[in-house]
C-alpha cells in the first residue's frame, strides 16, 4: 500500500491508513482512492499479520487486467472475496460490456457475479447494436471465454425490468437478459432475441 501524503499504522485499531492518491495491490488487482483503510489481523500460531479488509474512501476505482469498477466508496471484503461500491455515478466496465447503478455495485469474484441496486442498467455490445436491460436490481453473471474478452453472459433483472435491442422491445417483472454466443451474432439473427422477453 503507498500513498502520496502519509502512511500511518494505529496498533490499538489494527489499522493501516493511506492518505493521499493511496494504492492498494493485490495480485493483478489495484485499487485506488483518496484514502485507504487495510485491517490486519494476527494470524494463529504466528507472529505474522494479514490484512482482511480494506475500506476506500474518494475516487475510488478498483481495476484489473479485464474489469474497472469506479464510485466513492468501497468495501474490500479479502476472506469473502467481495466488494461493495457505493456513492455516485456507479459503474463497471468490461472491454465490452457496462453496468451502471444508483445505490451500490456488489462483485463477488469466487462467482463471478456483479450485482447492481437502484436504477440499474446493463449495456452489453455485439456485433449488431446494444442489449440493454435496466431494472431495480440486476444481477450479472460475466465470463472470460479463452481467447476472448470478459463479457457478460446473462443479466437477470427485477423490479421495473426494461429490456431493448436494436429490433426488439419487451418489459415486465422479472426479466432476463441472455448474451451467449456473441461471437456468432449471424448465427443468432435468425431466431427471436430472448431478450424482448420477461421471464
């Protein structure tokens, strides 16, 4: 962990702080912000520590060799292997793919899975246009196919659920958002898009 203004450790609170354009590395993970809080905690039978969680604070933006997740605020939960992100102009970038949110981005990378919560919407490109889903929650399951780009595989939505294609229009609750198979969009062209339907 660096920063540009001070670098602090409070034992009492077992605390590390980072002020100041502060960094965070894991592996190829990186995360940024104003300030960075990193728990540690002792580790049984050891004198070593480890740290478990890590609370960002300002321009958060959380990045990785396939995935960008900006917003104010984050939780970095490391035994959980799950992120919060809350504040405003919430969002998540793939090579190809967004999601956007009002109230919070969640990502749980054992999974996978990014859910977004308050106004959310999901915008992912083919080859012939957009697919967007918009809806109080989403739910998103993204992929990394080898040799391919991370994109998303599916969207399920609830509470308001909107869902439009270049061609095609459908709403209801729920809804989902099926994006298999990009690669082959003439392929797909020949059958109804699911994503004009609720389910």
């Amino acid at each position: 962990m660096t920063s540009d203004e001070s670098l602090e450790m409070q034992q009492s609170n077992k605390v590390y702080i980072a002020r100041g354009n502060a960094i965070a590395k894991r592996g190829d993970r990186t995360l940024y912000a104003d300030t960075l809080m990193a728990y540690y905690r002792d580790i049984p039978n050891s004198s070593a520590t480890e740290i478990w969680r890590v609370v960002a604070d300002g321009h958060v933006k959380i990045t990785t060799p396939t995935q960008t997740v900006v917003g104010d605020h984050a939780v970095d939960d490391l035994d959980t292997k799950t992120d919060i992100i809350t504040g405003k102009d919430l969002k998540l970038t793939t090579p190809i793919d967004v999601v956007t949110a009002r109230d919070s981005l969640e990502w749980y990378e054992d999974k996978s899975v990014a859910v977004a919560r308050g106004d959310a919407v999901a915008v992912a490109h083919t080859a012939k246009g957009y697919r967007r889903i918009r809806g109080d929650i989403l739910v998103a399951l993204i992929i990394q196919p080898p040799g391919e780009a991370q994109r998303i595989s599916r969207v399920d939505a609830t509470g308001h659920v909107f869902v439009s294609t270049p061609d095609q229009t459908g709403s209801g609750d729920p809804g989902r958002l099926q994006c298999r198979d990009r690669h082959r969009d003439a392929d797909a062209s020949r059958h109804p898009d699911p994503a004009a339907k609720t389910r």
